[in-house]
C-alpha cells in the first residue's frame, strides 16, 4: 500500500531508473560488430547465425529507444510538475 510518506521515494527511485536507463548504450565492440554485420547483410553474404546475431542488435536497440524515451518523459513530467 502507498501512503503519501512514501510517494518522494518512489519518484526518486523512477528519477534515478530512468538516468539509468539513458546511460544505458552499446559499447564499442558491439557497434564495430554491427556495423560489420550491416556490411555483410547488404553485401548478402551473411550467415544464417550472423542474420540472428544481428536480429538480436535490432530488437535490442528498438527496446532500448523504447526504454530511453519513456525514461525521457518521465524525467520532462517530473522537470515540469
């Protein structure tokens, strides 16, 4: 149950997930990996593990800008009210 002592907790802890969630990022190694993979997918020479490999870097990143935008909202909400 909620109570109003708790409420400035809880927006601390959504404050601080969604920074959390903004750093988040590829590293380097990955980026080099899936601009290799691009490469290779519009050369068609990728295998059927590198298309997977390379399914799973695009889900990733859809999710992460999903994640990342919501993150930006709440921190806009809670910058306004």
């Amino acid at each position: 149950m909620s109570t109003p002592a708790s409420e400035p907790d809880d927006a601390n802890l959504r404050r601080d997930a969604a920074r959390r969630a903004l750093s988040l990022s590829f590293t380097e190694h990955q980026l080099q990996r899936m601009r290799e993979l691009a490469e290779k997918a519009r050369q068609g020479e990728l295998t059927l593990d590198e298309h997977d490999e390379l399914e799973c870097y695009e889900r990733t990143g859809s999710l992460l800008g999903v994640l990342q935008s919501k993150a930006r909202s709440i921190l806009e909400k809670d910058d306004l009210g």
